[in-house]
C-alpha cells in the first residue's frame, strides 16, 4: 500500500492553506472597497450638508448654494420614468409568462434582453435623436423616455419570472370556476406574484435613480425649480457630475453633500428590497 | 441521462406546455371579449418595445448617415479627431475603451473569481451571507459617484502610491513611462475593475452553486484536499465563468461616467497606460451637447452605433455561455 | 421452525458463490485483527440523531453488507467511515472509529490521507466533465503517487483493468467519460476509487441506478476485488447481498440489530427483527 509521502502531503496542505487565504482575501479586499467609498462619502459629505443645502438651488461660486431643485428634479423623473416604465415593462412580462412560449415570445425575450445590455449613454443618444432633435430642446419628458427604457427590460424580466413561479393549480383552480383568463391574471396570478413584482420595480428604481448619461443629453440639467415637462429638469446625478468636472474647491464638497443624499436614497432602496426578498424565502 | 434537480422531468414539462397552448386554443374558443382585448392590449406592448429596439438601431443609423458618407470604414481606424477640421476618426476612442477595459479585466477577474470561490466554496454559511451582501452593494453604486472618488480619492492614490513604483520598477516597458499625473487609463481601468467586480461575482457564484454536490464529493472520496476540490467544480463551471467575464467585459465597454471624470478625455493613442485617453462612452458624453454641425453630430452618433453593436455582440456570447452552465436554475432578479 | 421456513424462501436465490464464501469464510476467520473497529458509534444531524451506539467489527478482505430499510442509517454509517459527513454542516460523531488502530476521529485526523485510504463509490455515478483517462489519473495525480508519465499510465491501466473496464475503452482513453453508459461510468468510478490503491472500499448502493446486466457486471466485479480490498457494501437489494457478501449487518432505525455471517443471517438469523426484515415483512 503506498502512502504520498510527507513532503508531498504537506506542500498540499500549504497550496490549500494559501489558496484560502487568498480568496478570503479577496472578499476582503472587495468589502474594505465599499466600507473606504461609503466611510468618504459620508465623511466630506456630512461637513458640508444642511437645511439650506437641501433647499437651494445652484449658485455661482462664493454664494453657496444647493441642490433642492436637484432633488425635486430627480423624483419628478423618477416618477416619470415610473410611470412610463413600470406599467409597460410589467405588462411586456405578462405578455412572456403567459405566452411567450412560441417564437415570437422568444423573440421578445431575446430583445428584451439585448436592450438590458445597451449602454444607458446609448439610450440617452437614441431619446436624443428621436424627441429632443425634433422638439429643438431639452425636456423633462425626454428624460423620463430614457429612464423608462432603462427600466422597462429589469421590470419585465422580474415580472416575467415571477409570475411563472406561480402555481398552475392556483390558475386552474379560477379557471375552472369559469372566470375568463385575464381575470384569472389579473385577478388571481398578478396578486399571487406582486411582492416579487414589486421587488423587481424597486430595482430597477434603485437602479435609474443612479443615472448619469441618459440624463445629460435628454433633461440636460438647470439651475431652477422647473414645473414644466416639456423643459430641461435638473437631477442629483448631473449635478454632481457637474460640481465634481468644475474647478472649485466649494463645489467639489456640494457634491460630496449630494452624493450622500444620492446614497442614502439608493442605499434606502436596496436594503428595503432585501429585506423583503429574505422574508420571502 | 437523470434529470437534474430544479428542472421539471420531461412529462410535467410537456404537461405544462400543452395546458399553456390550450390556454390560447380556448381563449379563441371562448370568444370572451375580455380576453381577446386583453390579449391585444400585451400584445401591442410586447410589439412596442421591439419597434423601439428596431427603432433604436434605424435612428442612430439613419443620423450616423452624414459621418457614414463622408468617412465610410476609414472612420474606424481613422486616428485623428479634430473637430475644428471636420475630421473625425474613432480610433483613439476604440482603443481607449479596448485597453482600459482589459485592465479592467485583468485585475477584476482574480479579484471576483476570489470572492465567489470564498463565498460559495470556503465561507461558512452565515459569514457568506453578509459578505455576499455587501459585494452586491458595490453595483449599486452609481457611476457618477466613482467618478467622484475616483477624482478625489483614487486619482491621488494612484498618483502618489501606485504609479511612481511602477515606473521605478517596470518603467523600462512603454507602458508604464510617461508623465504622472493620476488621471489616465490606467486609472480608468482600475475603476472599471472596482465596478465589474460584483457583476462577475455574483455570476460565477450562482455558476459555481449549480455545479452538483456529488462532484465535490467524488473528489472528496478520493483525498482532495479543499482547493483541489475546488478546481473540479471550477472545470465544471468553466464555460459559465468565462461567460461571467465577457458580460464584465460588455459592462466595463459601456460604462460612461466614472471613466469619463478619470481618464483625461484625450483623443490620443499612447502606449503608455499613465497618459490621458478616450473611450467610446466618455466621448459621446463629453462632446455631445457641445457639437456643432450636423457632421460632428453624426460622427458621435456613428460611434454611438458602434458601441450599441459591441456590446450586443459581446454581451449575447456572454448569456450563450452563461446559460449553458445554469440552465434554468433560476438567478433571480439581478438587475444586470 | 422459523429458521427452516426462511431457509425455504431463500433457497431459491442463494446460488453458486455460496460455496465460494463458505471457502474463503474459514480463511478470514485466521486473519485475526479487524480492519476495521467501530465502538459505541452515535451521530447527530444537529439535535436528530440518526445513529445509535454502533459497535461493529469489519474484518479485512472480505464483502460486508450492510442492508436494512430506507432511513434505517445504513448510508449515513458508511460515511462515517470516511468522514464524508464532515462536509454536512451540523453534525456531530460521539464514539471511535479505529482503523488500522487509529482512531479517525481523534482531533488530529488527516482526514485527507484517511479518504485516501478509505475510498467511495457513490449511488449515483459522478465522474468528472475530463476523459476517462484524467478521471482514473486524477486521484493518482493529485496524491502524487507516480513519478514518471509511463508509471502514471501504468497505474490507470490497471485499475481499469481491475474494474473490468479496460478492454471496453482501451482504445478511447482520451474521449469524454460523459460519453460512457450508466453501467461502464459506474465502473469508471470504480476504477477511480482503485487507482489510489486504497486499503477499503466503501460502496453506497452503486448498482441501484443500472439495468441488470450492468448490476451483475458490478456484482462480479465486487466479488473479484474482495481478493485485495475490504469492501463494505450498502445495499437495500437484499439478494445482491446474499449474492456477493460475505458478512451482513442489518439496521433498523438508527441500531444495529445483528451482525453475522451471510448465510446465517439470511437462513437462520438471531433476532425476529432480522427475520421481519428478510422474509419481507416490513420495509
């Protein structure tokens, strides 16, 4: 019978040890990452924030100055985009679950999936040409579209996903009382898979709100309060991009004041999703 | 041969399929006009979002026409960009977004295949968890704000720590000589590397869950120890972790702001990884609200185009290779 | 009376190698210390226990069986005498298990030179996504146990000749094992377990998945190996282990009820329990 012998057994025992400690590493390296960007953003952005800051609108350098219409402006197309976004990407995914199975359902599968993976600055290049070129302006609806487009291919997924989860015996059960089909979806499915739709919403707002690109060239940015849709609407994101490229010292902490703001909604969001989905299963 | 877990068998699948199709056979059967308006109204929405992807591509091609015309294939490896002029050549920019990109990849991938093996192979249950968490967390970081702490915090790192070393000890090589200045591709790369990583982790994770138990316990029985057991799920998953990368790849391709406040916004073509560059995204970002005639425009939205046609390419191999390996095991709702 | 209406309905089924076994029965009982010993044996899955003061001895070289109803922890005994539990979460081991007479469970424990030693073939065959060859060299391989490529080769010839295998792939060793039937990926695995020449062979139900001519080539094949190897063999076929075994040992919710050799477990065995069991009147 032949045993390895020492040497061999412990330089197999030293590659095991090592190699866990560098996968450890590894994840440790990648949360120290995230505890670093959150420990600075919360660091250079709580000097510089207060009540006035979150009410302000943007001022010329040495005047202070805030991002109240930022924000305002960042619900408004978040809202917009919901509305536009929402209700068609969860429609799309009852169109997939309940019949998607032929070839044009894998075809809308397929592209919906593609448009997952556009870049979101081609998306914005794209509501560019099609609303803002023939509007001759920047909007706030433009910015809305983009978002939506955004949206609409995670929504339909998630939908899509959910509602097939769905037990059939949940479906026949209505049908077999006679109601017609989209009563049954509508009626017993769609409640049937709504927390796990309205997590899927969640992301993809959790998601949008983040957006820079799309924006920059559709809703362009403002230094105002807006009310009108068809003008330019100011946003969190671009205005801290703005801040950031600027030369002033000034503005470079009204942006970190913005980023927290911006991170606490996000971060809002994403543990509410995650609470959810863990009470789930 | 045995069906895997989670996937129905064969019967209950056809089962399913056929109650799905006579579903439809008695909704024309029922003549229920709810129903058939119902049907209509999915089906108008499902035509809707293919008419704007088919849309997408028409409009962006139609407004590329003008730059197309003047340039033809030339504007692919024309290496002048030069607005003044009216000459306009992507090159600078593909190269830009090809090589910080690559670093992106060469530093994420280590990195993420680490952090999925130690979560999914060596970590215990309850430490996994939260650290699997806080990974994920990392994507939901908008790219504006890496492009914020990329200029304020990653840009001066890279200028005072990182960089220097590197043109002391390697600075024989091209690539690390030029001028330091902490804004540049290099940089770029290493902040696509910090924004792909949660992308390829979390997918070579649920790669690496769907490799079955009884393969780890075959190398088990036969005195692996805990790395080489892990080696055998990873040539299992082998295929589903190189579509894990090229999906990285087409979001490090497409990413916009965080490169474009790091990377110097220079339409040059160095060999050196410190000097200023251009990709593809940033430039659109940066000089499309500022073009002025109608051939600038189209060159931006030709190149737009381009982009668009990259990361289709890439990202369907991406979920080809991804789905190969998973097969139904559900990923859930990751918004990719 | 019971003994003689067992005997009756087991008359039929115990055939030729019978002979065989009362033959080498005598030469076993000369090899005097058990391979291996296990004492007063409990194990938990967290608060549930599933095995319950398990003292067994199993002599070398020769087929254990260890048959009972389904749950009885008959599968989760034979893991434990390779440790393979360890990579269940929650699970705890009370007693010894002395192999060679060291006890695997002392803290200490080389747990990967044990499953050296101790080798598994599982219900379901696993062989890995490589070619027949990398599988059969991959246990050689990483336990270096060869120095040169033609020693290497050598070892995987034999083993799959061992298995009984070689002639049917021979000429395909670089082809995927996928590609094999149920039957020969079985015995592939076999193969593998026997390249690292281990000293036993646990075996959980391995024909269980295969049509009856790959059982029988299987059952053949344990027969054969018992020459070299201690085999323990968890079946819940109760012919296949009068068939091939040599020693029976029957559970029964977490107990070992009896231990005996086969024929007198399966004509006249001590314990009603047992008798139940075999005459078919529960599980």
């Amino acid at each position: 019978m032949q045993a390895s012998t020492p040497r061999r057994r412990n330089s197999r025992r030293t590659v095991n040890a090592v190699m866990t400690t560098l996968t450890a590493a590894c994840a440790f390296f990648a949360v120290s990452i995230l505890v670093v960007i959150l420990g600075y953003i919360a660091m250079r952005g709580l000097t510089s924030i207060n009540l006035q800051f979150l009410i302000d609108t943007p001022k010329p350098v040495g005047e202070g100055g805030g991002i109240g219409n930022a924000i305002v402006g960042s619900l408004v197309l978040l809202a917009l985009g919901s509305v536009i976004g929402l209700p068609l990407g969860i429609a799309a995914g009852i169109y997939l679950a309940e019949f998607g199975d032929g070839w044009f359902g894998k075809t809308v599968r397929f592209v919906t999936d593609t448009l997952t993976g556009v870049p979101s600055i081609v998306i914005g290049v794209f509501v560019y040409t099609i609303i803002v070129l023939p509007q001759k302006q920047f909007s706030t609806w433009a910015g809305g579209v983009a978002l939506a487009l955004i949206m609409i291919p995670i929504v339909t997924r998630t939908t899509e996903e959910m509602i097939r989860l769905v037990p059939t015996s949940l479906r026949e059960g209505a049908l077999a009382l006679g109601a017609p089909q989209w009563r049954v979806t509508l009626g017993v499915v769609l409640p049937a898979a709504s927390t796990g739709i309205a997590t899927g919403c969640m992301l993809a707002i959790a998601r949008v709100s983040g957006e820079t690109a799309p924006l920059l060239f559709t809703a362009f940015g403002s230094r105002f309060y807006n009310y009108y849709l068809d003008e330019p609407m100011a946003s969190l994101t671009v205005q801290i991009y703005n801040y950031a490229i600027s030369p002033y010292d000034e503005w470079h902490a009204l942006a970190w004041a913005a980023t927290l703001v911006l991170m606490t909604l996000i971060l809002v969001i994403n543990i509410t999703v995650r609470i959810f989905t863990r009470k789930k299963f | 041969m045995n069906p895997q877990p989670n996937t129905p068998t064969p019967a209950a699948e056809y089962g399913a399929l056929a109650r799905r199709r006579s579903f439809r056979r008695s909704l024309s059967a029922t003549g229920s006009t709810g129903d058939a308006v119902f049907r209509v109204l999915l089906l108008s929405v499902a035509l809707l979002i293919l008419l704007i992807v088919s849309s997408m591509v028409v409009a962006m091609a139609h407004n590329s026409m003008p730059s197309i015309r003047e340039f033809g294939f030339s504007f692919l490896w024309g290496s002048n960009w030069d607005p003044v002029k009216g000459e306009f050549g992507a090159l600078p920019f593909i190269y830009g977004t090809i090589v910080s990109s690559l670093i992106a990849l060469v530093i994420a991938v280590p990195l993420s295949l680490g952090v999925a093996i130690f979560l999914v192979e060596q970590a215990p249950a309850r430490l996994a968890r939260p650290i699997a968490f806080l990974v994920e967390l990392l994507a939901a970081i908008p790219s504006v704000v890496y492009g914020l702490w990329g200029i304020f915090v990653l840009a001066p790192v890279m200028r005072e720590w990182v960089e220097p070393p590197l043109q002391r000890s390697l600075g024989f090589l091209p690539l690390f000589q030029g001028t330091i200045t902490g804004i540049g591709l290099f940089t770029g790369g290493v902040i696509l590397a910090i924004m792909i990583t949660p992308i390829i982790s979390a997918v070579v994770r649920d790669v690496l869950a769907a490799v079955p138990v009884s393969q780890r316990e075959a190398a088990l029985a036969l005195g692996a120890t805990k790395w080489e057991t892990t080696r055998v799920v990873l040539a299992n998953a082998a295929s589903g972790i190189a579509g894990a990368i090229i999906l990285g790849l087409g979001r490090a391709i497409g990413e916009t702001m965080a490169v474009t406040m790091v990377i110097g916004n220079r339409p040059q073509i160095s060999a050196s990884l410190f000097e200023p560059s251009y990709t593809i995204a940033s430039v659109i970002a940066n000089e499309f609200t500022e073009a002025t005639g109608d051939l600038y425009l189209s060159a931006l939205v030709e190149i737009g185009l381009i982009l668009f046609l990259v990361t289709f390419i890439v990202n369907g191999i991406a979920k080809l290779l991804v789905w190969s390996v998973t097969r139904g095991t559900s990923g859930t709702a990751r918004a990719t | 009376m019971a003994a003689s209406t067992t005997q009756a309905a087991m008359k039929v089924t115990i055939e030729t190698p019978k002979t065989e076994r009362a033959a080498t029965g005598s030469a076993d009982e000369s090899q005097a210390a058990a391979k291996i010993t296990v004492s007063g044996l409990n194990f938990y899955y967290g608060p549930v226990q599933a095995l319950s003061h398990i003292s067994l001895d199993i002599p070398g070289r020769m087929v254990m069986a260890f048959i009972g109803p389904s749950g009885c922890g008959k599968s989760t005994f034979l893991r434990t005498l390779n440790r393979m539990n360890d990579t269940i979460p929650g699970t705890r081991v009370e007693g010894s298990v002395i192999i060679d007479g060291q006890d695997i469970y002392a803290p200490n424990t080389d747990v990967v030179s044990l499953r050296r030693r101790v080798g598994m073939v599982f219900q379901k065959s696993n062989p890995f996504p490589k070619s027949i060859f990398d599988n059969v060299a991959y246990g050689i391989r990483i336990n270096r146990l060869t120095g040169s490529k033609s020693e290497l080769e050598g070892r995987v010839e034999e083993a799959l000749k061992d298995a009984a295998l070689w002639p049917e792939v021979k000429d395909r060793l670089k082809s995927s094992a996928l590609g094999l039937s149920g039957g020969q990926q079985q015995r592939l695995c076999i193969a593998r377990a026997l390249a690292v020449k281990p000293e036993v062979v646990l075996m959980d139900e391995p024909a269980s998945a295969l049509d009856p001519i790959a059982t029988q080539k299987i059952e053949e094949l344990v027969v054969e190996l018992k020459k070299q190897y201690t085999i323990v063999i968890v079946t819940h076929n109760m012919q296949q282990a009068a068939r091939v075994s040599d020693q029976t040992a029957f559970f029964w919710l977490g107990k070992l009820i009896e231990v005996n050799a086969t024929e007198k477990i399966f004509t006249a065995p001590n314990e009603k329990l047992t008798e139940d069991y075999i005459t078919g009147r529960f599980g």
